[in-house]
C-alpha cells in the first residue's frame, strides 16, 4: 500500500514538474520563462517580466491575507514604518512651530502619497499576522 502511495505521489510530483515546464515556456514572466531550454536567462525583457510578475504576486497576496511567511510580515511591516515615519515627523516638526519653507504644497503632497501608502502595506501586514496567529 505504501509503495502504491509513494509511486502515484511520484507521479503527481513528475506531472506537476511536467505542467510547469510547459505553462513556464508559455508564459511571459512565470518563473522558469526567461531560463526554458535554448536561453542564457540574461535577456533585459525577461527579467523585468519575471521580476513584475513575482512583485505582482506578492502584493495580490498581501491585500488578499495569504502571506504566511513571517519574515515577508516582518519586512513588509518594517517597510510600511519607513514610509510613515517622515509624515509623523513632519506633523511633530509643525506642532513645535518649524513650518516648511517655500513650496510647502510638494513636500506635503509626496509625504501623504509615501505615508498612505505605508499605512495601507502596514495595515494589510497587521491583519496578514492576524490569521496567522488566530487559525
């Protein structure tokens, strides 16, 4: 039974390396595309489909919660303080009276873009953590 077991997950596994081969020579930026049979891997087009697509992949699941990696968390929270922290800095300097010089406007408008889009990658990375720990 267990020879059974172990030679039919033998072949599901040969199957499913097959099913990447193909789909990976048929599509623009799945992983395996740019290195499939004939190429160096080095072409410029390749890599930046590769590279957007696994960007693509990572953000589709941080918005949809299926992160479970805790040192992909950990980053992404980190990231996320990093680009609120000038807008919190900026909003203390303006309590204290320093106001910004000149073209105020710019300088607003670049911090609330950085930090909304912190808080957002900081929220989705809290509620990620979240159903990891309570499931």
């Amino acid at each position: 039974m267990t020879k059974n077991t172990t030679l039919s997950q033998l072949s599901k596994k040969s199957n499913a390396k097959e099913h990447h081969k193909k789909t990976a020579t048929l599509l623009r930026g799945q992983p395996g595309y740019r290195t499939r049979d004939g190429r160096t891997g080095l072409d410029p087009i390749d890599m930046r489909s590769e590279a957007a697509h696994t960007t693509g992949t990572l953000l589709q699941k941080l918005v949809s919660g299926n992160i479970r990696n805790p040192i992909y968390l950990l980053l992404l929270m980190v990231l996320g303080l990093v680009l609120i922290t000038p807008l919190v800095l900026a909003i203390l300097e303006i309590m204290n009276g320093n106001q910004f010089a000149g073209s105020a406007w710019n300088a607003w408008m670049i911090l609330v873009i950085a930090a909304i889009v912190g808080l957002a990658i900081l929220v989705n990375s809290i509620r990620n953590l979240m159903k990891m720990v309570f499931r």
